[in-house]
C-alpha cells in the first residue's frame, strides 16, 4: 500500500491509498467529467485529474 497526497477542491492535501484510489476511479469515473467524495473531501474527476492520479500510480 502505497499512500501519496493529493489536493481535493479546496486546496487541502488528503492522503490516499494510491492503488485504491485510482482501481476505484478506473471503475466509475472513467470517462467525462465528475465528482469524487473520499473522507468528506471532494475531487473533480476529468482527464487532467485521472491523468495526475496515473503519474502518482506509476512511480510507485
């Protein structure tokens, strides 16, 4: 398990499991554009972001 830092909508850094994170966003937020609730705290899911989250994955 691997856990790296991300900031949600508001700027804060939330602390993930990265393996999780991207298989759950790999699920149901593949395509488009959408909103990802972890702990309370929001992300924008579109391209950018899930392109982001790969980078993260893949350095582990």
């Amino acid at each position: 398990m691997k856990k790296v830092k991300i900031a949600d909508d508001q700027g804060n850094d939330i602390e993930v499991d990265i393996k999780k994170f991207k298989k759950h966003l790999d699920e149901y937020h593949n395509n488009g554009s959408s909103v990802h609730e972890e702990n309370g705290h929001y992300f924008t899911v579109n391209q950018l972001f899930r392109e982001k989250i790969k980078k993260l994955y893949d350095q582990k």
